[in-house]
C-alpha cells in the first residue's frame, strides 16, 4: 500500500506539542511527510529584524526563505506585520512546489489553516485539516484585556494600540472563519470547539485530540542536576502569562529563602530589559537569570529542567480554554507545576496526580506553596512522582496514533 503523503504548516517549529504527531509519523513510517515552516519575527540584539521559513521535503532536505530587516518596529505592530510576511512566504512557499501532490495538508493555527484550504482549492491536497491550538480572543478589547500589543503596559494603553489590537482581533477572527471551511478540525479540546460554535464557526467535521509529550525527553531531564531552591518559567514575557505576579510572589519567598534562583526562558530584549527593572524594584534581581529566546526546544527544556519548580500563574481569562503549553513543557522537564485555579484543564490533573499545586491568583498563596515544595523534601518528592505519572498520560505514541485513525477514518482514506 502507498504510504499517505503529508503536507504539514506550522509556526514555532519544534516548540508546540502539536509538531509530535509529525515526529510519530515519521518515526512510524505511517507517511511521507513535507513541512512549511513560516516565519516568526525575532529582533537581534544589534537592532535587525529576522525573518526566517523554509520547505522541508520528504527526504529532510531543506530549502530556505531568509530575509533581515534594518530597522525596528513597536511591538504592537509585529504580528500585523508577521501576518503580511507570512501570507507572502506561504503563498511563494507553495507556487514553488505547486507540482507536487499532497493526499493530506494540515495547517496549524489559523493563518495556516487558511493556506491549508489554498492548497486544497488550487490541487495541492486531496484533503485540508485546520489544527485549532487556541480560542478567538475578545474582539471588544479595552485597557488590560487589550491583546497582542505584547508590551508590559498600564490600565489604559493609549487609543492607538487598542485600535491596532482590535484589527489584530479582526483579523484572526477572519482567519479563523476561512480556516473552518477546510475539510477536518483538529481541537486540542472540546472547550475550543464548544465555544467556537457560539460565535457560528462550526467545522465540517472534527476530532479531539490534545498536545503531547516526548517520553524520551523525560528521560534526558532525568539526567540533569537539580539546583537546590530554584523555580523556573518557560514562555512570552506578559502579565497575562503569570511573569509579573511571578516576580511579587519570588519577593515573598527571599523573605525564608535568601538564595533562591527564578530562571526565566523566554522574551525579547526589550522584554528582559522591561523585567530586570520589575526585578530590581522588588529587590530579586540578583536572583533572577534570564535566558531570553532559546531557539532550539531541547536546549531550552535542559535550561528548566535543572529547576525544581515550573510556573504556570494564568489569571482567569481565555487559557482556560486551551492545552496551554507551560505544564506540558514542565512534565517534560521533570518539574511539579504551580498553576493557577480554576484554569485549563490540566490544572485538575496536576490537581489529581499531585504533580504540583493549584493556587488562588495571589502572590501570598503563591509564595506559601512554593516555599512549602522547596522545603519539604517529602512533598517535593510526592509531587515528582506525580509528574511522572502524569506525564505518561501524554505519550505522544499513544495520542498520535490515535490522532492518526481518528483523521484517516474522518476523511475515509486506507492508511492501512
């Protein structure tokens, strides 16, 4: 039987859990897989913009799509700009290989999605799928709950941004509802497609199937050193992700614990520079280290994983709807987790496996668990054992195989 052949869109290549059902595939020799990589904009610290996509074939060979920028721009009008530069690296990406024949394309994220459907409607791919990793935000944004201006600001950015935001928004939404016409949805959770429906995207048919984890790369966490006292943070660099309640609950913690260590991967300079200073304010800064962006997932993971504790303090807001990443990347890295209640749905799970704490979003609580893990080698202990646990609930062997029936029964193809 002629093995499928795959056509896989994807941002943050290497980083979502999402990308482990390629790795299965491939490990498996279920299909023949190629890959688009779109852009993500990153800033050097000399001041370019980068942009960097590439083609992927079967055979591993990789074609690239590099350009560098000679100016900076705010960081309110990066992903405008991301969405021009990607639909014209997708769109040439595509015209490039516009011969070759795909049975399946699958688009992750929105924007992807879309291109997904293009593939589809000008003969690329037999059949489209749209890998739905996140829910639509609120399009009536104003003060804090304003999005995607990425910059640690007050209760009332100016007018300018909330527009900008609100485009953004518009935008997605857009993306979104061209991306449902695609022949299959892949929800990383029921709660993403429930609520989706309530604003008229209703997919043609759809399967469930959440983000994984690598059981090897738990096993390469094993063998790092745990730094005694040390919490870590994996992600973007915003109040809304957890890192400023993070820094008051660490000021807490150097009242009983002196030489504590935060180890924070993640963020552009502007961002470290924004959050040294928080640092410096709440007299921590000689205990915090930041990494910034680490390009490469493993690298970054080996950085946590010498850390006892991971941080994943969401308030209340539309992460409660999706598979957020954080907890997946700390049970990897072998870290009980400190998540914020009622949360995502990983959070009754650690919950129940005892593979970390649920927390009130309050810097005292916070604070109290962390230092109560710290200091009690039993609990530490427990929680550990939880995360392991847990983490074999997440075998990507196990979801991706699943995945894999579960879209070639949906889309009625012999795979067998």
């Amino acid at each position: 039987m002629k093995k499928l052949n795959i056509l896989y869109i994807v941002n943050f290549w290497g980083i979502l859990p999402h990308n482990y059902f390629i790795k299965y595939l491939r490990e498996n020799h279920s299909a023949q897989i190629s890959t688009i990589v779109l852009p993500v904009i990153s800033y050097h610290k000399k001041g370019h913009l980068t942009v960097d996509a590439c083609f992927i074939d079967t055979n591993g060979n990789k074609t690239s799509y590099q350009r560098k920028i000679n100016f900076m721009l705010p960081h309110c009008l990066r992903l405008l700009l991301q969405y021009i530069i990607n639909l014209s690296a997708g769109i040439k990406i595509l015209i490039k290989n516009r011969r070759k024949q795909f049975d399946i394309c699958i688009g992750e994220s929105s924007f992807n999605g879309m291109l997904a459907l293009f593939a589809k409607k000008v003969g690329m791919a037999k059949h489209s799928i749209f890998v739905i990793v996140d829910v639509l935000p609120n399009p009536n944004v104003k003060g804090e709950e304003a999005v995607y201006l990425n910059v640690p600001r007050s209760t009332s950015p100016p007018k300018i941004l909330r527009i900008l935001s609100k485009v953004v928004v518009s935008v997605q939404f857009l993306l979104t509802k061209f991306a449902y016409k695609n022949d299959l949805a892949w929800f990383i959770n029921d709660k993403i497609r429930l609520r989706d429906s309530k604003q008229g995207l209703v997919p043609k048919d759809f399967i469930v199937s959440p983000g994984a984890i690598d059981p090897k790369r738990v096993k390469r966490s094993r063998e790092i050193a745990k730094i005694e006292n040390s919490v870590a943070y994996m992600g973007n660099l915003k109040k809304e992700l957890g890192v400023d309640i993070a820094i008051k609950s660490l000021s807490i913690v150097k009242s009983e614990i002196k030489d504590f260590k935060f180890i924070v991967v993640g963020g552009d300079p502007y961002l470290v520079n924004y959050y040294t200073g928080m640092a410096k304010s709440y007299g921590i800064a000689e205990n915090i280290k930041f990494y910034g962006c680490v390009p490469d997932f493993d690298d970054a993971i080996d950085i946590i994983a010498s850390c006892k504790i991971g941080l994943a303090l969401y308030p209340e807001s539309d992460s409660m709807y999706t598979d957020v990443s954080k907890p997946k990347n700390y049970l990897q890295a072998l870290l009980p987790t400190i998540i914020v209640k009622p949360g995502p749905d990983i959070c009754r799970e650690i919950e129940a496996y005892q593979a970390g704490s649920c927390v009130e979003y309050n810097e005292e609580q916070i604070a109290a668990v962390i230092l109560d893990i710290l200091k009690n080698k039993a609990l530490y202990d427990r929680c550990l054992e939880g995360v392991v646990a847990l983490g074999a609930k997440f075998d990507y062997n196990n979801l991706c195989s699943m995945a894999f029936e579960d879209i070639t029964g949906k889309l009625n193809i012999d795979s067998s």
